[in-house]
C-alpha cells in the first residue's frame, strides 16, 4: 500500500536552493515539451492503426528507438544541465499523466492537453538516503545534496512514517521535490503493510453525497446512520463574490504598485479558497471512514455522479450550485482514504436513488419532497417516512436501484 506525505525540507548549504530552482525549472520545461512531443507522435501512431507492441516496432524501425525513448533522445540534447536520470523520471512520471489522459477522452477533445504551471523534480529511491544525525532527520541525494528535514508541529505525524522507514518496517518509494509560496516540500511515497481491521465482507456502507449535507452515510444492515458536515455554498459564494469586486478594482496599468497590490490580494484569496475547501473535504471524508470503520463495513458505495444533470434543464442557479458543489473533490478523498484501511470503494448510477423506497422498493418523484421523504405505494401502503438524503443513502448501500416498479433499470 502506497501512502503519500508531504513533508517541508531545507538544504543544509543555502547554495544548493539555486541548484533546485535550476531543475524545478528544467523539469516543468521537459513536462510539458514531452506532452507535445507525446501528442505529436501519437498522431502518427493514429495514422498507422499501431497498436501494443507494433507501435515500438514501428518507432525502433524509423527512429531507433522506442516511442518513449525517441521522446527523450529528442530533449535530453537541450537540457544537459541536469543529471539524464532526473530527465528519465520526468519523461516517465509525464508519460504516465498522457497515457491517463487518452484513457480519459484527450484524443476525443474531451479534455485538453495537460500543462504543468509549478512543476517537481523526481526523486529517485535508489539515489536517495534518510539518515538521523544528530536528532536531526537529513535526505542525501545526487551530487551531495543534502536536505533537513523537518516536521515543525507534526500534527500528521511525519516524523513516525519516516522512522518507519529508517527501521525497515516500510519502504521508501520513488518521490518529489515540489517547491510551494518560497518553501520546498518533499512528496514522500512510502510503502505501508496493509492494515487488518477484522471487517465484514457482507457489510456495506452507502454515502450519499449531497449540497444541503455534504455527505449522508448509511448500513445495508442495521440502523447505523450519520449527516456529516453542513453546506459551504453560502461561504463559497461569497468567496467568489468578494474575488469579483478584487478583480473589478484591477488597475490594467503596467507598473503600477496599485496593480501588484491588487495581483497579490487576488492570488492570495484564491489560495485561501483551495485550501479552504481542501481541508472542508479532508474532515468530511476523514469522519466518513471513521463510521465505516465503526461498523467494520468492507465496502463503501457512492453514486457515480461525473455526467451527473449534464443534460437535464436547470435554471442558473442551480447551474451555479452544481458548479460550486466539490463532490468530485469528496469522492476521491474518501477512495483513497478507504484504501489505506483496507476498504473498498464502488461506484453505482444514480438514477431514482432519492425517489425509490428503501423498504419496499417503490419509484415515484413525488415520494421525495425536499428533504423528507414518504413512500406512497398504492397496494403495498408502506407509508416509510425518513429523511430523504437517508432513504437515498440506504439504496446506496444495498447495491444502487436495479428494478423501477418491477421493471430491470
């Protein structure tokens, strides 16, 4: 199990910043040149109907070399400036991104080509050393880099993960160096046993993630619920309301100290709203898997809402509300999260999760209304009554709705 920390570090010798403001530059040079390259050549490769092996076949045959390697012969002349192991793990990390990216559309214009804005420099882990000196934690890496490492608060808990590695019970992986507001960051990966939380396989949690509620959490057994968090749309919008006026009071003049001013407070507010919302989710997902640990659930199951009202018409404010609606962001921190406990995540469609009855399994849009729900079976007359994000939620958990009124979905 791969886990992730992000951990500040500082060279010991102050002359090696530049030398790491060299390759930071370098590196966002090469990333995103390999993902024209990549683009380029792949239109090629299109152009011949190449598949699998063919296609370094083909590359080795005109080229001599493979479709990767014809990538890095053509950059590594131009940037000599650093060690060509730095480049080769540039080139991999960024061919791993592009090849994601046709999975996810690129070549049906779906998504566009991705650009690296701050960069990383890869860190290799057979060129790389942790060592505690002194009470102090140093990284020896290439050309006699060394860098402290340092935990301040450590209210993560760092400073453990890295004596884990130092006492072989986990292993340090390929790496970052990453460079944020004037501080540098190491991105350690570690690989972690897997935890053993004794969790039964019958046992499931639905979560449904809602606007009103962040996130709505149910059993499939029993009557284990949770409403976790509270919405964060008021405070978004008026984020954004005060970022408009900031941008409206622009000064377009060059030059100007009113300008800079005005550049600072805008990228400084922006900033604030990333990591506010990033850490709105964190808590939110955090409590998530604390009540599927809880119930020693093995599974949880979210609705996969990625086309979710794309094409449904809604008035403007509800367009506005979707957009500022981070489920995406919640729904990938509780993934990996719950992968680091051993649980694992599905996803189902959507469709009549809030309007089908939990206990009965009747559909009908008028069982909901706003956040309550009454099932109005006719011949059944089940008359359930709950909350409606909860009703949704326990559907969620017994695998999604299958069936409409006795006919398969």
């Amino acid at each position: 199990m791969i886990v992730t920390r992000k951990i500040q570090i500082r060279p010991i010798n102050k002359e090696h910043y530049k030398i790491l403001e060299d390759y930071l530059r370098t590196c966002r040079l090469i990333a995103n040149k390999s993902q024209t390259l990549f683009y380029v050549y792949w239109q090629e490769i299109m152009a011949n109907n190449l598949k699998g092996k063919n296609i370094d076949a083909y590359f080795k045959e005109r080229y001599q070399h493979s479709f990767k390697q014809t990538i890095y012969h053509i950059l590594r002349p131009k940037h000599l400036e650093i060690p060509s192991r730095i480049t080769d793990d540039t080139l991999n990390i960024a061919y791993k991104d592009f090849c994601n990216d046709l999975k996810n559309g690129l070549l049906k214009g779906e998504r566009s080509l991705r650009t690296y804005n701050n960069g990383w420099i890869p860190v290799r882990s057979q060129t790389t050393k942790i060592t505690k000196q002194n009470n102090k934690y140093i990284l020896e890496w290439l050309k006699g880099i060394k860098l402290e490492v340092y935990f301040g608060r450590d209210k993560s808990g760092n400073q453990v993960v890295v004596d884990r590695i130092l006492n072989g019970q986990s292993k340090f992986c390929d790496s970052k160096f990453i460079k944020k507001e004037k501080k540098w960051f190491l991105l350690l990966c570690v690989n972690e046993p897997e935890k053993e939380n004794n969790l039964f396989d019958d046992i499931s949690i639905g979560v449904d993630c809602g606007i009103n509620i962040p996130a709505v959490c149910a059993v499939n057994k029993g009557y284990g619920r949770a409403y976790i968090g509270s919405s964060v749309l008021l405070t978004r919008f008026r984020m954004q309301k005060d970022q408009r006026q900031r941008q409206k009071n622009y000064i377009s003049s060059s030059g100007m100290h009113g300008r800079q001013k005005v550049d600072r407070a805008i990228f400084k507010a922006q900033d604030f709203e990333h990591r506010y919302m990033h850490t709105f989710h964190h808590k939110i997902s955090k409590e998530v898997i604390k009540f599927a640990l809880k119930n020693r659930a093995s599974k949880i199951i979210m609705e996969d809402l990625k086309r979710f009202g794309q094409n449904q018409e809604e008035s403007e404010e509800k367009k506005k509300i979707r957009r500022f609606w981070g489920y995406q962001q919640l729904q990938s921190m509780i993934e990996y999260k719950a992968k680091l406990e051993n649980i694992a995540v599905k996803y189902i469609p959507p469709a009549y999760t809030s309007q089908t009855c939990s206990q009965c399994g009747y559909t009908d849009a008028n069982n909901r209304k706003q956040s309550k729900f009454v099932c109005l079976n006719p011949k059944k007359k089940c008359g359930f009554e709950a909350n409606a994000d909860y009703n949704a939620a326990l559907n969620i958990a017994k695998g999604g709705i299958k069936k409409v009124n006795n006919k398969d979905v």
